[in-house]
C-alpha cells in the first residue's frame, strides 16, 4: 500500500514566500516615454519621496565634422543641460495625470525622477539592499500570518486543503498586483481585493477572512505607489464587506454588497484628497473608473465560489439554499416514492434547524442535510416504518437478521443515491453519520430477547456507518432518532416528551456514538429543551370542532 506525503503546512507557506520574493519588482526604476507638449498617457504619477527638481533644458547645436572642410556638410546635435535648482517637490505631492499636457514643469520633475530612479537601479549596492529589505518585509508578514493560523485556527493549519487555499487566494491577488505594477496598463484600484474577505468568509469565518487580506495588501502596499492610499481603502473595504455580507444566500446579498464596496472606495478616496490637498477641483476624476470597474469584477465573485467549491470540495450557503429545493430530482423521486420518509425529514430538519441556531452551528447545513439523510430509504421505501401500510408489515416474512440488513443498507444505498445525484460531499457526510455505528435496535433487542443465552453477531445488526464528527452532523443523529421515536409515544404532553428526548440522547451517548462531537453538556442541555419545545408545538393538542346541527 502507497504511504502518502505528509506535508507539512509551513512548507507551503515557505514555497509560496520564495515564489513572492522571486517575482517581486526588483528595480525602482521608470519606463515613462514622454515628451514636453505631448499628452500623458500613463495613470497618475505622485512624489514617492523628498527629491530636488533638477533645470533640463535642451538645445540643438549644428557641429561640423573633419569632412566639413571639404564637403561643408553639418550635422544636428541635441545637447542636454542639467542645471541644479533648490527647488524641492515633496512627497505625496502630484506630478501629472494622465491626459494632462506634459509642460515645461511637469518635464523637468518627471526628468528628474527617471533621473533619480536610474541612478539608484545603477548602483548594485542599493539594489542588493533593497531585495534585502523586501525579502525581510515579506517573509516577517507570512510569519505573522502562519503563526496566526498554527495558533488561533488549528483545524484550518493541520488541513493541507484549507492552507492551500488560503494560499493560493492570497498568491493569487500579490500576482496579479505585482502584474499591474509593472505593465502600469491599468490602475491597480481595478484589482478586486474586496473578493478576498467575501470568498473567505464563504467558507470559513470573519477574522480569517480579515487576517488573509491584511497580509495581502501589506505585501501589495510594497509595490503600489500610494502605499498609505492604497492600505487606508483597501481596510476601508474589507470592514464593509464583512460587515454588510454577513452571509451570503443569494445573488442580490452580493449585489448589495458590490454597491456599497464602490461607495466605500469613492467616499474614502475623495476624504483621502481633501485631507491631502484640500482642494476637490484638483481631483483625480479618472480614478472612479477603475472603481466603477472595481465593481464589476466583484460581482464575480459568485461564479468564483462556485469554481473554488468544485475545486476543494467546499460548500457555501448559496449552494446549501439551492440543494433545499424541494423540487431538485432527487427530492421530488422522494416525496413520490417515500412519502413517508420525506415528511420524516422535514420534521427532522425543523428540529435540527432549530437547536442550531442555539448551539452555534450551522443552521442552513443541517436543514438540507436533514432532507437527504435518509435518501437511501428509496431502494426499499416500504420496509420502512413510516411508509407501511397498517396491516401489511413486510417484516412479518423474514428473520430479525434480514429486517437489520434491510434497514441497515440504506445508509451505503443512501451514499450511492447522493453520489448518482451529483450532491456533495459535505451533504453525503449526513448520510454517512446519521446513524453512525449505532445498531437497528428494534431488531437487535428482539434478537436478545428471543436469545437471552446465545451469541449475538453485533456486525448483522450495526448500521456501517461513521460516527458524527461537527456538531451539524451531531445534531442531525439527534433530531432524526427522537422524531421517528416521539411517533410511537401515546400521550403527547412535556413530561413524556421530556422523558422520550432524555432517554433517547442519554442512550446515544451511552453508546459512545457522540464520543467525536464537539458538544459540551450545555449544548446538549440546550439541544435536549429545543427538542421538547417544538415537539409540543408539533404534537399540540387541537379543539374539536362542533357539528351544524340539522334541522
């Protein structure tokens, strides 16, 4: 048998790390192409530091060769001149804009910033000490980032699936930032670093979404040319996002979100300038393109979960939400074929839907995966108590060992059910738990009932199940046992039903079949007066209604 590579998750954070620091600008140099009296055609240019403004002007000089004395021919020179002045621009300070006419001004300021840029890419000691410096910045930010995982998200670090995602979201934006800064074809505010803490947020909570996009534009601020700009609005952005898309169940939500993720950018860049310049005629108006584009790339975010989800395997709300109609394929062959069973599930899912809003799980996971638990009941609908008919119980003609069978294979039936259907995995995990390796009790109390003294084979009788691993999958093992057992109490009132939910939860942990949930006995206290609440609400008692009397 093949051992697989056991990996370890800093080894990821350092390839990644190298592969940053590899593709990282190395030269602060410009690639400008201009010329005084023509329009600029790149994106705004500001003073990244404290420099002097050097006087450039050309002059053009008709200089005779040897030949002249002979021929009298001339040829035109242009000859440079580099006078130094004591004016100085300082930093942040705006330099041109594109469209803006390049004038005599501009010229010299932009002249003597290539001038400078070139002079500092030429000296290979400056240059050395810079991939040095960056090289430091980036790999104390990925530190902070992995110590944050291996500390405060253990179960996000020891999964090799989760780091590699986080990753490659995070890779991916520094990339494609590092891409934009070197081409300087667009302006970077068109890269949605807004779709970090959504996705993120999709499938894992607040703070690791916040903390993945601070270490992203940490690293992107040390290419961009407004580094503060840039940071200021980029945590602008991501408090917004986890703040209005609290989750995410439908298209509209992300809309919602877009829209205020573009208003966020305009008030922040416009407070930004007034507070840098104090006059808003001067404003930059070309940058609200870039935001207005800004916008719908963020809209992409919905098909971009869906890739991610088929990729790793994830599932996100808006999945959920469409796997709980109940007019999908699967869903439909199972209130015609099993009616019974379908109601059972429905009532399942209302419990279990319940105690999870009170136990701090995931309400909407239990909901759909409650409607497809028992979706292995289709391949014998009617051996199933609830789809009998009263008078005609097929059981009556076959041994307690082959009633357990029965009842036992609907949990692999139901994995091969769900498989055919295309659901996934974090779906199919219900079917799995739903019983875990619990035992067909009916069944196997009669067997030891009939045979007091003889042996028991426990594996004819033992569903070949998991047992429930999250509280989602815990929870569905509760509701579903005390919703098929509270149909055979006769007095529906709080102490039977009280006594019915004790006896049932106790049982299971008895047998060791929650030994895996991370429930607390307070969770089950809670779970255990969910239960009792809305089965008194289902089983409440009704007036009857008094007959027209005739005359």
């Amino acid at each position: 048998m093949k051992q697989r590579f056991n990996i370890p998750s800093f080894i990821y954070f350092i390839i990644i790390t190298i592969v940053i620091i590899w593709l990282f600008p190395r030269e602060r140099k410009t690639d400008y192409a201009f010329e005084q009296g023509k329009p600029w055609k790149y994106g705004l240019v500001t003073a990244p530091f404290d420099f002097p403004i050097f006087q450039i002007n050309e002059r053009e000089e008709w200089m005779e060769t040897d030949s002249t004395l002979e021929s009298g021919e001339k040829y035109r020179n242009t000859v440079m001149q580099v006078d130094t002045t004591e004016m100085l621009i300082q930093v942040g300070e705006k330099i041109i804009d594109r469209g803006e006419l390049v004038n005599e001004r501009s010229y010299n300021e932009l002249s003597s910033l290539k001038a400078i840029y070139d002079q500092q890419a030429g000296t290979a000691g400056r240059q050395f000490s810079r991939i040095i410096g960056c090289a430091l910045l980036i790999v104390a930010l990925m530190t902070c980032f992995v110590l944050y995982l291996a500390y405060f998200r253990k179960k996000i670090y020891a999964r090799k699936k989760d780091m590699i995602f986080l990753l490659c979201m995070l890779s991916l934006f520094v990339i494609v930032t590092e891409i934009c800064v070197r081409t300087e074809l667009v302006n970077v505010y068109i890269i949605p670093f807004a779709i970090i803490p959504i996705v993120i947020r999709t499938f894992f909570e607040s703070r690791t979404a916040q903390m993945t996009h601070l270490t992203t534009v940490l690293i992107c601020a040390l290419m961009v040319p407004d580094a503060f700009e840039f940071l200021l609005l980029q945590f602008l952005v991501c408090a917004v996002a986890l703040y209005v898309l609290k989750d995410l169940t439908k298209r509209s939500d992300l809309i919602k979100c877009a829209i205020y993720i573009v208003a966020t950018y305009v008030v922040g860049y416009i407070g930004f300038w007034l507070f840098q310049n104090g006059d808003i005629s001067e404003l930059n108006w070309s940058s609200f393109g870039g935001f207005g584009i800004n916008f719908l790339f963020v809209l992409f975010a919905y098909p971009f979960i869906y890739i991610i989800e088929n990729i790793f395997g994830y599932i996100s709300n808006v999945t959920l939400v469409e796997l709980s109609d109940i007019n999908l394929p699967a869903l439909v062959e199972l209130s015609e074929k099993s009616p019974g069973t379908f109601q059972h599930s429905l009532q399942v899912s209302m419990l279990g839907t319940a105690a999870a809003s009170k136990v701090n799980a995931n309400p909407q996971l239990v909901r759909t995966g409650a409607l497809y638990h028992d979706l292995g009941k289709l391949e014998n609908p009617g051996y199933f108590s609830e789809n009998t008919v009263v008078g005609n119980n097929p059981h009556d003609h076959l041994t307690l060992e082959e009633s357990a069978k029965i009842i036992t294979e609907h949990v692999p039936e139901g994995v091969k059910k769900a498989q055919q259907f295309g659901l996934p995995s974090a779906i199919i995990k219900f079917i799995q738990t739903h019983h875990g390796k619990g035992k067909a009790k009916y069944f196997y109390n009669s067997y030891k009932n009939q045979h007091p003294d003889g042996p028991v084979n426990e594996e004819a009788f033992t569903y070949d199940g998991i047992n429930p691993d999250t509280k989602e999958t815990a929870l569905l093992m509760m509701a579903d046992a005390v919703e098929a057992a509270s149909r055979s109490l006769k007095d529906y009132n709080e102490a039977s039903i009280r006594e019915l939910v004790n006896r049932i939860i106790n049982g299971q942990i008895a047998d060791g079949l929650l030994d895996d949930a991370p429930l607390t006995f307070q969770n089950i206290s809670t779970i255990k007066n969910v239960f009792v609440d809305k089965l008194l609400s289902v089983y409440h008692s009704r007036v009857s209604y008094p007959e027209l009397n005739k005359k």
